[in-house]
C-alpha cells in the first residue's frame, strides 16, 4: 500500500508511533476480546457456521491475533498487508457476509478502544492529555483502515471470481450463440471457475442439456415427422387421385340419373295421357252397357208384348171360330127358311168367310208373332251375352285402369323418388367435388409442411447436442459437481 492511501487515513509516520504506544497498552488486553469476539460468534449461528470445528476457530483466533497484534505495533509493512490479502480471500472464499464481518468487527474494535480509554481517561484531560487524545484517533483511524483493506481484498476476489465466472458463462453463452448444445463450462474441480458461482454453472450446464434433450427430441421428432408428412403426402396424393375418379364417376351417374329422370317423366306422363284415355273408354263402355242393358230391357218389354198380342190373337181366333160357327148355324137356319132366309143365308155367309179370313190372319199374325218373339228371344239372348260381355269389359276396364292408377302412382312415386336421387347425387357430386378441392389444399398443406420439416430438420442438423459427443453425460457432470 502507498504511502499517500496511508495518508488519507492519517496514518503518517508520527501516527504509526502513537499507534505504536497505544498498542502497547491494548495487545495484553487482545486475548481477553478475542474470547469475547469468538463467544459472540458461538453464540450467532449464523456465524458459527463459517467454523467446521473449534479448532478452526481456534486457528482463525490465533490467526486474528497476530494480524491484530501487527497492526497495533504500528508495523503496517508488507507483512501486514499481506496478512490482509490472505484475510480478504479467505472472507471472499468461504463467501462470509459483509455485515457480519462488519458487526462482529464493530464490537471487538469498540472493545479495544472502551478497554484503551478506561486506561487513559484520566490522563486525556488537560493540555497534557492531547497526545492520549491524538492515539484514540489513531486507533480509529487504523481500525478503519483495517476494516477498508479487508473488504477491498473481499470486493476485488470475488472481482476477480466473477469475471472468471462470467468468462467461463460467456463461453458458454458464445457456444449456444454457435449452435453448440455439446460445450460444458468446467467445474472448480477441473478449471479455476470460483465454487461461489458453481450453481450458476450447473443451472447453464444443465440448461444447455436440457435444451439439448429438447433439441435432440425435437430432432427426432422431425424426422419421424418427415417420414409421416411423406406418408401422408403419398396417402393425400393417392386420395386426391380417387377423389377426382369418384368425382368423374358421380358426374357421369349424375348425368344418367338426369337422363332416367327424364324418361321416367316421360313415362309418367305417358301413363297419365293413357290413364285418360283408359278413363273415357270406360265412361264410354260403362255407357255402351247401360244402353245394352236398356235394349234387353226393351227386348223384354218387345217379349212380353208379343205374348200379350199373342194371347190377343188367340182370343180373336176364338171369336173367329164362333163367329164361323154362329155363321154356320145362321146358314143352316136360313136354308130352313127357304126363300125368306135366303138374304140371311147371303150374309150368314159373308159373316163365315169373314170368320175364315179373321181365322187366317190371326194364324199369320201367329205365326208372324211366334216368329218375332223368337227373333225377340234370340236378340235378347244376343243382348244379354252382349251385356255379360259388355260387363266384363268393363270389369276388365275397372282392372285394367286399378292398374294403370298403381302404375301412374307408381311412375309418380318413382319419379319423386328419381328427383330425389337426382338431387341427393348432384349433393353428393356437389361435396365430391368440395372434397376433391380440399384433398388438393391438404395435399399442397403437406407439401408445405414437408418443406418447412425439411428446413427445420436441415437447421437443427447444424445445432451440435450432448447427445453427439462421446463420454458427456449427466453422470460425468455430476461426478463433476461431486469432485468440487
């Protein structure tokens, strides 16, 4: 240390021998503040764990004594300061807090200067007593001076150990930077990296692992997936392919569904234009049969006419008869009068030619009548075989038009049904198509997908991870840690 840092503190030559004379006073009484310095320490635990043992303790006593009994002497050379470098560094070391150096350093210097003033009070009183007065400053100045040196040695190791630390991260850092995943910053046991900072190193060690697992996972990942995305590129291209053909084929079954529904329309309509025609003939048969039915009805009337004139006939035949038997007995009753009968004979006889020509012309009409009434028959027969035949025509039309009533319900069904289909194949045509659309994105997202994996996977080959170098592994840095 400089002279001029000595003089800043006061600590001239003339100091250095009041500091000298008051250390002759104070070092008898350093054992005794000592064992209060240390029972303090004892009784701290926070700052007893800085002591593996009591004999630690103890060497650290001895240690503070000397360096204290130095100091005192006003011996402030380079053994002095050098027994301050080797106190900085062992307080940077084991990484003691400032505050507790300084406290602990406050009450044993406060002990020093109570002991020296108990001892000097009297004579600091007066003109003579400038010069007790000038040592008290001294000491202050010199504890000061020990207090600042100390924490300075402190300041600038562990200086020193973080830029060795930030070093050793930078490396690090400047090796993820690369894409070296594989670097790991060394341990205290195997570099100078300061064991103050080692959980510092073990959090960037086993980040850069970590990102390496991720980075081998994701590797991994990426090729599988690249294996999957040209599975499924293939699978799209091949579904694409079929999604068209489908897409072919449903226009053509579209097409042909368009060309039946027309036939069927046609049909329908075809089968309605018949029902009609169907409908009037069987109004027209259903008319023919009535007026069948109404001929045999008049056939029978014609029937029973010509019985009844019949019977007629048979009554003027009869009365024919009798007339010719009245005339015939006139006859014989005027050719029993002789001459005066004989006018009556004449018409007598006129009345039985009368009779005779009735006779014949009710025979013919008989005949005539029993003619006409077989013909009647026979026509009525004839009716009724055209009205049973008649009957069943219509029957037949009846069953004929039931059917053609199911074929055109059926046609008219059939044709609903055909729009339907029709409409349900242009809908399914319609996705068909949407879906072929879709296939093609997808198949063009995949190619996509597969060139972005492809350039993921060509990045992450220029990142070097643990997993590729020999010998690295979580059991080598923890025996790593161990060691330090």
């Amino acid at each position: 240390m400089s002279e001029t840092q000595l003089a800043r503190f006061g600590l001239n030559n003339a100091e250095l021998k009041d500091l000298a004379d008051a250390g002759r006073i104070l070092v008898p009484q350093l054992d005794h503040v000592l064992d209060a310095f240390y029972d303090r320490t004892r009784a701290q635990p926070d700052a007893a764990l800085f002591f593996k043992s009591d004999d630690s303790m103890n060497q650290a006593r001895n240690a503070q004594k000397i360096h204290w009994t130095r100091m005192l002497n006003g011996d402030l050379n380079a053994d002095y300061f050098a027994s301050i470098e080797r106190i900085g560094r062992v307080h940077a070391a084991i990484n003691l807090p400032l505050e507790l150096y300084m406290s602990s350093y406050a009450h044993a210097t406060s002990d020093l200067l109570e002991r020296f003033l108990s001892r000097v009070a009297l004579k600091m009183i007066g003109p003579s007593g400038r010069r007790w007065r000038r040592m008290a400053g001294v000491l202050s100045r010199a504890f000061a001076l020990d207090i600042e040196q100390v924490t300075t040695v402190t300041f600038r190791v562990w200086g020193e150990e973080q830029q060795i630390a930030l070093g050793h991260v930078s490396d690090g850092i400047d090796a993820l930077a690369r894409g070296d995943l594989s670097h790991v910053v060394p341990g205290p046991g195997e570099s100078n990296y300061p064991l103050v900072y080692d959980p510092v190193r073990q959090k960037l060690n086993g980040a850069t692992r970590s990102l390496g697992n991720i980075v081998s996972t994701v590797s991994h990942s990426m090729t599988q997936m690249q294996n999957v995305v040209g599975q499924v590129g293939q699978s799209a291209g091949e579904l694409s392919r079929r999604t068209s053909s489908q897409a072919a084929s449903l226009e053509e079954t579209t097409a042909a569904m368009q060309m039946i529904n027309e036939s069927v329309r046609d049909s329908s309509q075809k089968t309605h234009e018949t029902r009609s025609f169907f409908d009037n003939s069987q109004r027209e048969m259903k008319e023919s049969a009535s007026q069948v039915e109404t001929a045999a009805d008049v056939m029978t009337e014609i029937r029973r006419s010509s019985e009844k004139i019949a019977q007629i006939i048979g009554l003027i035949d009869d009365i024919a008869f009798q007339t010719n038997l009245l005339a015939l007995n006139a006859g014989v009753e005027a050719a029993r009068a002789g001459d005066a009968g004989r006018g009556f004979a004449v018409v007598a006889g006129e009345v039985r030619t009368l009779a005779a020509n009735s006779s014949e012309a009710a025979s013919q009409i008989r005949t005539l009548i029993q003619s006409s009434s077989e013909q009647v028959n026979d026509g009525a027969v004839l009716v009724e075989r055209a009205r049973g035949s008649l009957i069943s025509v219509v029957d037949s039309f009846d069953t004929m038009f039931d059917v053609l009533n199911s074929i055109t319900e059926g046609s008219s069904e059939q044709a609903k049904g055909l729009d339907e289909i029709s409409q349900s194949i242009g809908d399914l045509d319609r996705i068909t198509q949407s879906n072929a659309a879709m296939v093609e994105q997808t198949s063009d997202a995949v190619d996509t997908i597969a060139r972005v994996v492809q350039d993921i996977t060509g990045q992450l080959s220029q990142v070097r991870y643990a997993e590729q170098i020999p010998g690295w592994t979580v059991q080598s840095e923890s025996a790593s840690r161990s060691a330090a």
